[in-house]
C-alpha cells in the first residue's frame, strides 16, 4: 500500500503524519527537527513513502538537502497554497497541519518549490548581508540628521563620503552633541566599511561570471542586479516562457473577477521582494539617468506618456526581468536597436 507523509517543521520539533492511499492515518509523532531524525524516522521499512510533503520556510533549504541524498522523495510545497489549504481546519495545530500536509500529498494537490543551489544559496546569503548593512548604516544617518535637528543643525543634502565631516562642523563648539556624534559616527564608519568589503565581493564574483557579464550590457543592470537575478532565478530552465518571470516576482497585476465585476489592481507583490525592488531602481535609473538612447528606453518612455511614469517604471522592470532571462537562456548579450544590421554610435 502507498503512503504519504507531511512535516510540519518547527525550530526545535517536527510534527510528521503518515496517511496510506485511503486518506487513514497510519502513524503520527514528533521528531527533532534535523534531517539525520527525519531521515531515521521516515525510513521505516513499514512505510511505502511515495510522497513526502514540507512547507517552504527557514529550515526548508537544509532539509531538503538532507532528506533527497537519503533517497526519499521529499517535496518542497509553495506556502500560500499550504495555508489557503489548511484555512479550512478550524483549530490550527502542528499536529492537525502535518495532517493537512499529508492530505495534500496523497490527492496531490500542490505546487513545488525549486530548492536553489548552494551557489545560488551562497550568493543570496552575500547580497542579504550587503543589503542589511546598507540599511543599517543608512539608518543611522537619518537618526544623526534626525537628532540635530531637534538643536537647529540641518545637514541638508551631503553625500555618504562627506556625511562625517558635515556632522563634525555642525557639533563643533557643542562638546555634549560631539561627544555623542561621535559613538554613531564610528558606528556608521565601520558599517560603512564593512559595507565596502562585501560590494567588492559582489563585484569579484560578477567579474569573473559569464552571465553576470552578459546581464551586465543591458543599460540599468549593474553587479548587484546582475547577481540579484542570476541567485534568485537559479536556473533559467525552470521557466518555458520568459514572460513566466515577471508574475513570479510580483510584477504583474492582479485580476479580480466574480460575476460581473472585473477589476485589475496593482501589481501583485508575491515572490522576491528584493529583486523586485532591484529591478525597480534598475528600471528607474535606466528612464532617468542612462543618457544614451535604446529600443528599450523608447519603449518604456512611449508607455510614460500613455500611463505615466510610476506604471512606466513597473512595466520596464518587468520586462527588464524577461529580457534578462532571455539573454541568460539564448547566451547572447543586449542589441541596442531592433535591427541587428544597425550599429549604435559610440
């Protein structure tokens, strides 16, 4: 007899539930949340897994990485699925989600979820790091700014490299205001420099990358978007169409439709939200800044014109997002003009 298992994964314990073919419940039970315990659990001799369900999370990557070499065939499930189906239950356990979990397994109703190399893992993990003091050191510019202010000192507008002298003008002849400055100005400086290492980082790795490069000839894109997509999309095989990226990352709109009424909102906001916000700024410095013209830039300022800017940006990240994968799939790099035979003029 076939069986199905669910695991609902936890920090320290997972609930597992195994059902047969009929939708019985054959055994449930709690294991910690390791996969060399899930693995000794679920290879009991008495269970013909056939599939064994786990909710996209945290601890998702590494236990998959640990269950498939033990030659189970685990399956990552998408998370809005999960919880659309598992809304039905009305007390919301661990042990009754393993059990929802099971059930999806058995009639085979979810979506998988690709598990990213461990390049891609690496890469993501660099880019989030990166992200994560750049917001930090970000922040405690505006809480220094915010701080003088309440004392009549205005920064006005200064860049990162002469934000600490500025301060220091500002704080001089205050000991009281210097002396504070200039705990978070430390603070900032080494963020900031640690900031530096891990960009450098990024810009070794795009260097040395085939596709980064090529992803890297499209006005807008630089290293970090470049690296941003290539760690997200993983492998490119994954889609069929290169239009299918643009609603995996949220870049589509939605449509509401019930009876008579039909109405398309905004864009959806599922998926990535980093590469989401990259390809944004990518698509924003492309229509703002890149001075040089290109089919691509004349797309996106026809579509200025008929919805707006704030639409125009959206609808070129989106397509900025298919145009990459594109290039990515076919090896090629970004032609300037439509017409191969035209060359741009330097």
């Amino acid at each position: 007899m076939k069986h199905y298992a669910g695991l609902d994964v936890s920090l320290k314990e997972t609930s597992i539930c195994i059902v047969n073919e009929a939708g019985s419940i054959c055994r449930e039970m709690k294991v910690p949340s390791h996969p060399e315990d899930l693995v000794r659990a679920l290879q009991d001799p008495a269970w013909r897994l056939v599939r064994i369900g786990l909710e996209a999370g945290p601890l998702s990557q590494w236990l998959f990485s640990g269950l498939a070499p033990a030659g189970l065939p685990v399956v990552c499930i998408e998370t809005r699925h999960t919880k659309a189906f598992l809304k039905a239950q009305v007390n919301k356990t661990d042990r009754n989600d393993a059990r929802g979990i099971a059930q999806m397994m058995r009639v085979n109703l979810f979506r998988p979820v690709h598990i990213k190399t461990l390049t891609s893992q690496h890469r993501r993990a660099l880019l989030m790091a990166r992200k994560l003091l750049q917001e930090k050191a970000v922040a405690i510019e505006n809480d220094i700014r915010g701080l003088l202010r309440n004392f009549g000192l205005k920064v006005g507008m200064t860049g990162a490299v002469g934000f600490d002298v500025r301060i220091r003008e500002l704080v001089d002849g205050r000991p009281e205001l210097a002396d504070i400055t200039a705990s978070l100005l430390a603070a900032r400086q080494m963020l900031r420099e640690e900031l530096s290492r891990l960009h450098r980082k990024v810009l070794e790795i795009t260097r040395e990358d085939g596709v980064c490069r090529r992803l890297m000839t499209i006005p807008g894109v630089g290293p970090v978007v470049a690296l941003a997509f290539t760690s997200t999309i993983d492998v490119p095989a994954r889609f069929r169409k290169s239009k299918a990226v643009g609603p995996v990352l949220g870049l589509t709109p939605v449509l509401k439709e019930s009876g008579e009424s039909k109405r398309v909102g905004q864009v959806s906001l599922c998926g990535d939200g980093m590469m989401r916000g990259l390809l944004y700024e990518a698509a924003q410095v492309l229509l703002t800044r890149v001075k040089k013209w290109s089919w691509l830039k004349a797309w996106a300022m026809n579509v200025a014109k008929r919805r707006g800017i704030r639409k125009a940006i959206v609808a070129l990240a989106r397509r900025l997002a298919v145009l990459m994968h594109r290039i990515w799939s076919d090896g090629t790099e970004f032609r300037w003009t439509k017409d191969p035979r035209v060359q741009p003029s330097l």
